[in-house]
C-alpha cells in the first residue's frame, strides 16, 4: 500500500513521552503516513533532580524538540499540552491538538486510601506547586515533599517500603518456622508456636515469583524517604500502562483543579503542507477549543509552571464552563471562581474572564509564588 507521505516527529526519550508519540505514530500511520519518531533529550531531562518549577520559565521540556522543527530537522514535535510555554516565536504553530485523555490528577497509595484516610502528617509526593497547594488547601497537616522522575520511578518509590518490609517479614518467619513459609509466633519465648502468629501459604520465594515487574524494581529500589501517598495526572498513568497496577482514588475536579492542558497533547509545526497534514488527521475540535480556554486563562494571569493555577474548560453546547482556581504555594489563600463563556468567543471570554480574577488578587499570588520559587 502506497503512502500518502513521511514525516519526522520529535519527543523525549523517556517512556511516557515515547509512548504518546507512538499514538500519534500511530494515528498517522492508520492514514498511510510514514512516521518516524525522532528522540531529543531536553534540559528538563538533564536536571533530574531539580524541581520543575525551579527549571527557569516554563518549556524546560519544550524547547529542545521545538528548535528541531524550527532548524528544519523535524516536521514537528509532540508535546504534553501542559509542559508547554504560553508564547512561543511567530513561525511556530499548534498544527494538532488530538482528542484529550482524562484531565484530572489521582491519588496513589499502596492500599489505596483515599485523601480523608490518609494520618495526620502523612508524607506527600508532588513535583507540582499547583498539587502541593491543593492538597494543603485540603489538609493542611499533610507534609508535602518534593518527587522527580519518571512516572514508574515515582510509584516504585511510593512502593518501596511497604514491599521490602514484607519481603523482610517473610524472610523472617520462613527463618523461624519449618521452611514453609510459616510464622512461628513464640512471644512467651519458650522456643514453641503460641498459636496467634502471622501465616504466609507461600514461601519468600513464591511471594517474590508473584510480583509484577514494577514491584520487583521498587523492591530493590534504595529508599531515602517514605511516601504515605502520591499524586499524579491520571492521563500520565494511562498513556504509561500503570493505571490499573497500583491502587488510586480520582480526586474531584472541582477542588483539585487540573493543570491547564493537562491529560493533552499538542504537535507543534511551522506553516506547510506537513502542519496540514498533521491538523486534518489529528486535530480534535472540541479539546482544542477546552484548552485554548484554559491557556489563554494562563497566559493572561502570567502563570506559567511556576504558580499554582488550575484551569479546567468543557465544551457544553454553546457555551464553555470554566473553573479556575489560583492559590498561595500554603493553599491558605485562594482566588477561584467558574464562568460560563460563549463558544463562539471562548478564547476573547477567557481572557476576559482571567482579567477578573486578576484584579480579585490572582495576579499577587502569582507573583508571590514567583518570588517564592526564585528564593528556593
């Protein structure tokens, strides 16, 4: 079968990013498109160990793939919606925004407790000042920490504790019993089994045989810090394939407010037949007129990746409902309001609306959190 054409994509190297470009790849190919994936590491990618809000302005993970399709060495470049900086140069375009996955975020636990469960002080991991507002804002006694890398080292971490005090466990009681596996409860010390002990039907080693491949890294993971919970976009897990592998809870969009963008993606072009090409097969008209609400909401409060903004539209007939909700890195203060906004002027009533939160106080918040980032 003959192809309609070739096209050269970038991404990040890393698993997720690699694996919404192959759905793109993908998309495309179903059109007779020849794609191939072109793998660009990104400053965001060079400072593992830095949090993003404290990567410089927003595009840490943006700039790299959009230089490529600037220079001519790719027709375009995937991006997660999210990561990307509100202004970019002239000549680049959002060719494509696909259909949107879930927007929201979810929280992770090992035996999937919801955020009420959750003790007094639990620890917390975030790498997002807008999901470490929120999450105090809820609960204030929760001790909220920062946590880098790719979505399956975050839950290997989360995981790590738990799994490697049960394996200790095992090991111990198939030690203490007869080598099956068994608990020998001997708490009088007279060397017998009192009866009332722990019993494990499989050995250490069955135990092991049954783990998945993510519990067994996590169980060799060295671990410096104890996560109760986690938080993460629930579109990051799915596109990962670790939705359904690690307990989760979906947190209510009303209160945790997604990212704008969040759980979308964009293909960035410059002006051409490619940039056709890539709108009139991937290009979702509904998503792209939910985030253009929500980015011209960012762009016109000055946010960023730096403050703690959600912004979260949906498409409801003729008009856009939006809900955005801008808080101090404490969650203690908060400007928040919803709007509905005629679709036909979504993007002028957007910003319209971002003007009214702006004089409500959002814009010192902004700024606060700002400050506060730059002083970290």
């Amino acid at each position: 079968m003959s192809t309609r054409g070739s096209l050269r994509l970038a991404t990040r190297g890393s698993d997720l990013a690699v694996r919404q470009a192959a759905s793109v790849r993908d998309a495309l190919a179903d059109r007779r498109y020849d794609v191939d994936l072109v793998e660009v590491e990104t400053r965001g990618d060079q400072i593992r160990d830095e949090l993003i809000h404290r990567l410089g302005k927003t595009g840490a993970f943006v700039r790299a793939l959009d230089e490529g399709v600037l220079d001519g060495d790719v027709d375009g470049a995937v991006h997660s919606m999210k990561d990307m900086p509100t202004e970019s140069p002239p000549e680049l375009q959002v060719a494509a925004v696909p259909e949107r996955g879930p927007p929201g975020d979810v929280l992770l636990t090992p035996d999937g407790a919801d955020l009420d469960d959750l003790p007094a002080g639990a620890t917390v991991g975030t790498a997002s000042m807008r999901r470490q507002a929120q999450l105090l804002a809820s609960r204030d006694d929760l001790e909220v920490v920062p946590i880098r890398g790719n979505v399956d080292t975050r839950i290997e971490k989360l995981l790590a504790p738990g799994l490697q005090h049960e394996h200790e466990r095992r090991l111990e009681a198939a030690e203490d019993g007869d080598g099956d596996g068994e608990t020998r409860d001997d708490a009088d010390g007279d060397g017998t089994d009192d009866g009332d002990g722990d019993e494990y039907d499989r050995s250490p080693e069955e135990w092991f045989d049954d783990l998945d491949e993510l519990e067994r890294k996590a169980l060799g993971r060295e671990v410096d810090e104890e996560f109760d919970a986690l938080v993460l976009a629930e579109a990051g897990l799915q596109r990962a394939g670790l939705l359904h592998q690690v307990p989760h809870q979906r947190l209510p969009a009303e209160e945790f407010v997604p990212a704008p963008g969040q759980g979308a993606l964009a293909i960035t072009a410059t002006a051409g037949d490619a940039a056709d090409a890539l709108h009139d097969v991937l290009d979702h008209p509904r998503t792209r007129v939910e985030t253009t609400v929500e980015r011209t909401v960012l762009a016109e409060l000055n946010g960023g990746c730096i403050a703690p903004i959600g912004a979260y539209a949906v498409l409801q007939g003729a008009h856009v409902h939006v809900t955005v909700r801008v808080l101090s890195p404490d969650g203690a203060e908060r400007v928040e309001g919803s709007r509905d906004l005629p679709v036909e002027t979504h993007a002028e009533a957007a910003a319209e609306f971002a003007a009214d939160l702006r004089e409500r106080g959002a814009a010192e918040l902004v700024e606060r959190a700002r400050e506060e980032a730059d002083r970290d």
